[in-house]
C-alpha cells in the first residue's frame, strides 16, 4: 500500500461579514504576509475581487 507524506499543512479560511466591512482587504492582507514568509502566493486586491464577481454572477 503506498503511503503519501505532507510537508505543510493546508488551510481553508472563510472570512463572513457585511458588504464592504473589510473582508477582501483582510484577505489580501493575510496572503501578502503568508508569502513574505514562503507560505503562500500573494493574490491582489483586484484578484480577489474578480473571483469574487465571477461567483456572484
């Protein structure tokens, strides 16, 4: 039986709140930081608020 090993944890973060109380910029925040730091990729304000659009629609 072959066996798999993680080398990092994965996380999955919900942000709830209000329209336009923060949430995107939170969330842009948190991933510019985690990438400073190698652990994730930086996605722009922008970005997310595309991807945001897109699943509104």
């Amino acid at each position: 039986m072959a066996t798999s090993t993680r080398n990092k944890p994965h996380v999955n973060v919900g942000t709830i709140g209000h329209v336009e109380h923060g949430k995107t910029t939170l969330t842009a925040a948190i991933t510019k930081v985690l990438a400073e730091e190698g652990k994730a990729k930086a996605i722009a304000f922008d970005e997310i608020d595309k991807a945001q659009a897109n699943v509104l629609l």
